[in-house]
C-alpha cells in the first residue's frame, strides 16, 4: 500500500516498560505500526522533513509541500 511520509525522524522510539524495550516507529514506513519494523533503514540518507510518498516496493517519490494527484495502489 502507497504511504504519503512526512519524516521528521529517521530512527525508533525507544520506550522502556520494567525490564522490557520497544521500539516505536518514529520514520512512519514500518509495515508493523506502531513499532518499529527496521523499514526506516531505507530512508537514512534522506532529508529530515522531506514530504514524499513510497509505493508497495518502498520506492520514494518526491512529493511538493501539498497533495497532488497520486497513483492509487492496485487492490
């Protein structure tokens, strides 16, 4: 599924309950939300903030600061 991503964050949360971590998405990509799923490793090299949206085979695609039309993912 297409996910429009708005990163401000390229790593997880990591939020510690007892003696147990977990990890929260923090990239918005994870397949596993809310926790992180390691997609985010993909996205390291991009731009904090940068607005793009990422097709089923986690390609980037550019995206302008609004929503224009946007391809809908085969059902």
């Amino acid at each position: 599924m297409a996910r429009i991503v708005k990163r401000d964050r390229s790593s997880p949360y990591p939020v510690t309950i007892g003696a147990e971590t977990k990890y929260i998405c923090g990239c918005g990509l994870s397949k596993n939300q809310p926790f992180c799923d390691g997609t985010h490793k993909i996205a390291k090299d991009e731009p904090a903030a940068k607005l793009c949206w990422y097709d089923a085979d986690n390609v980037c695609h550019a995206m302008e600061d609004a929503f224009p039309a946007m391809p809908l993912p085969a059902a």
